[in-house]
C-alpha cells in the first residue's frame, strides 16, 4: 500500500486521539504559501450506508480522492464501534460538488454540512 503525506494528512487530520481527549489538527508546510497554511472553504460531506465490515479510512480516501485533494476523511464511531457512516471534506467545494454528484447514484447517501471540523 502506497502510503504519501497527502494521504496521511487526508486520513488522520483532525482525528481523535482517545488517550488524551483531544483532536489532531495537521499543518502542511508549504515553502510557497508564505506562512498561510491551506484551509477548506468546502461543505463537509456526510457519508451514509457504508460497510461496516469492509469500509476503511483507507477505502473512503481511495474511494473520494479522484475528485480532489482531501481536507479530510474520516469514519465515525460510536461506543468504539464503526456505525456506517463518515465525514469527508475536500479543500475546494468544486471537488466536493463533483464527489456528490458523481456518487449520489451509487450506494452512497450523503448529506451535506455547511460548517467546518
């Protein structure tokens, strides 16, 4: 499995470790963004109906980053355990316009949140 930082910060930016009761906020530093780190302006996407057997942070990376760079990608969990639906937030709203609407026909369902992780 190729592993990149653009998938890592995808994947694990703004998880939540357990251990210390706190969310992981990533940076990327980019020698070109003079000093601005990059930020969302897309909705969060909510991601219903997935399995709860097969699905991955992994999977969902794979499964959303054709449309775009990803902001974020993440399961969701309820007593520890996967429930079948995930939040996922690309960094332009192009990108996650264009997942909505490539996706709405499929498996997925998906609802549409206006404000930030």
């Amino acid at each position: 499995m190729t592993f990149t930082a653009e998938k890592a910060f995808a994947i694990y930016n703004n998880s939540k470790l357990e251990y210390i009761k706190t969310y992981l906020k990533l940076l990327i530093n980019d020698p070109n963004a003079h000093g601005n780190e990059p930020m969302s302006n897309a909705y969060i996407l909510q991601v219903k109906q997935l399995n709860v057997q097969t699905t991955t942070n992994f999977s969902l990376y794979n499964l959303f980053r054709p449309y775009g760079p990803l902001f974020s990608c993440r399961l969701q969990y309820q007593d520890n355990k996967f429930r079948g639906y995930a939040l996922v937030q690309f960094f332009k709203q192009e990108d996650a316009e264009k997942a909505a609407q490539a996706l709405v026909n499929t498996l997925y369902f998906f609802i549409i949140y206006t404000h930030q992780y």
